[in-house]
C-alpha cells in the first residue's frame, strides 16, 4: 500500500467514524465530492493545507491520516528494549561528561 492509498483509506475509515458522507466532509473542507472521492481511493494526493484542514475537521492529528496498520505496534518486549537501551546509553552519555568535566577543569 502506498502513501496515498494509506491517507485516503485513513480519510475514510475517520469520516465513517463520525457517521459522515463524503458530501458533508467535502463541503468541510471546501473541496468537491469528486476530489475527496479520488483522495479516499488514492487515486490524488493533497496539499499540505488540505491535509491540515482534513485533519482538524475529523479532530486527528495530522500523522494519523498517514498511519498504516499494517505497523508493528510495540509491546511490552519491545518498551523493555527501549527502556534498556535508554538507560545503557544515559548512562554512557553520563561517563563521557564527567570525562570532558574532569578536562576541561586541567
């Protein structure tokens, strides 16, 4: 799936979610039915403004137009990972700043 077939299918499944036509979002964001219709089958792209009005209208973040499902979402392994190499790498950070502390005190 490409990036436009991604932000239309997100279009689609948040304008659903509101209970919304095509024709309500369209006039929303000042576009016709037809343009919105090509967004959501990804068949166009949309201006950066558009996005950003699109994105404000269905109350999501801008990423969220541009998330795949298909993501690996992390787990709890996944955070305990994150987590350790967070710590090995502060504390890495912390022994090279006494370092430099220590030399530049000379």
């Amino acid at each position: 799936m490409n990036v436009k077939e991604i932000f239309g299918n997100n279009i689609h499944t948040y304008r659903k979610a509101k209970k919304w036509s095509q024709e309500v979002l369209a006039e929303k964001v000042d576009i016709s039915l037809k343009h919105l219709s090509n967004m959501e089958t990804g068949k166009v792209f949309a201006s950066a403004e558009l996005i950003e009005k699109i994105a404000a209208c269905l109350d999501v973040s801008v990423s969220a137009l541009f998330y795949s499902p298909q993501e690996k979402s992390l787990d709890d392994s996944d955070l305990r990972k994150i987590e350790k190499i967070i710590q090995e790498e502060s504390q890495k950070a912390f022994v090279e700043i006494k370092k430099r502390m220590r030399t530049e005190r000379k």
